[in-house]
C-alpha cells in the first residue's frame, strides 16, 4: 500500500515528507495548499498534512508521524515502554511550549481575519519561545531529545527551528543551533526540502 501526502513542502507537512525519506518508503506527494479545493474533498477541515492510505484519510501531522514511526519501526520507541512515554512527554511538551507560540504569532500575521489579528501578541510569544527553547535544551540528553538517535519529536521541533526563522523568532541557545544544523544535514531533510 501506498502513501498519499498531501500538503506543501513548506507547511507542516515537511514533517511527514522528512519522515517517510528517512524511512525509505515510496510515497506521492500532491503539493496542495492549506483549505484547496483538493485538500477539502478529501478533508473537510482543509488543514494539511493529510495522509491517505487506501480508503483512510489521516490528519495531524504529529498523529501521522506517531503512525508511520510505529508501523516502519523507526524514529520512535516501542509503544508501551517507558521510553515512548518520555518521547511522548516531549512530542507534546513542543507542541504545547513551542509550536503554539509559532502558531499564534502566525494566526495574529496573515491566517485570522484582518480586524480579529492582534499584532502586539507577537513579542510575548517571542519572549516565551526564546525561555522554552533554552530550557528544553537545558535539559535534553543531546545530541537528541531522546538522547543518541533522533525520534518523531526531533522532526517536529527541528520543522519548528525552521518556521521560528522565517518569523523572526530568537534564535535560541547556540546549542539549538548546533542541534539543528545536525538534523538539517541529513540526507533525508535534505532530500525533502528540495521537493
Ligand atoms: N495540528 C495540525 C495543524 C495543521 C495546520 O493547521 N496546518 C496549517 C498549515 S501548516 C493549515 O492547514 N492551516 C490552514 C487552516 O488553519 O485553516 C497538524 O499538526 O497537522
């Protein structure tokens, strides 16, 4: 069976086209934009990632990592061990300390209406960012979050590091930069950048 990406390179579905080059498996990817026409006939909900596997329509671009990880049996611990729990505990704390600050900066620039954005919100999530990157790589093991090998949360922060650039978010510790320059030397991120 194969994989249907659906979403552009630059959106979160990078996270997915890094993933499933890191895996080695065949996929096509269909380059649609967020609420396209092409996007809402298979998902109402418009967002992307979408994932289409045979008959099933798979959504969330953390949700399908998990699932291709999992199935392919790499990029994750095993589920149910205590390891996945800790992998988890950061695949949410990222997406709770550090994708939600890119996210609503990004909601308050060019994704809400024009009279709902409230620009001044975009310093205090800088502001925060910049704490909670420092204090994750505080505390990660190194060279990843999980310690020697790179796991789902890695691709999901590293997409972040990208995304924080291009909104001009602080860069960080120098350690988040080395961490990053890491991940982006692989010939897999590579590979699906130039897509
Ligand atoms: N939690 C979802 C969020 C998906 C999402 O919001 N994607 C953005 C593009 S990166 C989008 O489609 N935005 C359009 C919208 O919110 O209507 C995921 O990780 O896949």
């Amino acid at each position: 069976m194969t994989y249907t990406v659906y979403g552009a390179v630059r959106s979160r579905a990078f996270r997915v086209l890094w993933l499933l080059e890191e895996l080695g498996v065949p996929y096509t990817h269909v380059a649609a934009g967020p609420q396209s026409e092409e996007v809402r006939k298979i998902s109402p909900l418009g967002k992307i990632p979408v994932l289409v596997e045979g008959d099933a329509v798979l959504r969330d671009s953390s949700a399908i990592l998990t699932y291709l990880a999992d199935k392919h049996g790499a990029f994750t611990a095993a589920a149910g061990t205590l390891a996945r729990a800790q992998q988890d505990a950061w695949t949410f704390r990222i997406l709770d300390e550090v994708e939600s600050l890119l996210w609503t900066a990004s909601k308050h620039t060019f994704v809400l209406p024009e009279d709902e954005r409230v620009p001044e919100i975009k310093d205090p999530c800088r502001a925060e960012y910049a704490r909670n990157v420092a204090r994750i790589m505080d505390e990660m093991e190194g060279p990843y979050l999980m310690g020697s090998a790179p796991c789902v949360a890695d691709i999901i922060l590293c997409h972040c590091g990208g995304w924080a650039q291009s909104a001009k978010f602080p860069k960080g510790p120098e350690r988040f930069g080395t961490y990053l320059s890491a991940l982006r030397a692989r010939p897999a991120f590579q590979r699906a950048a130039a897509l």
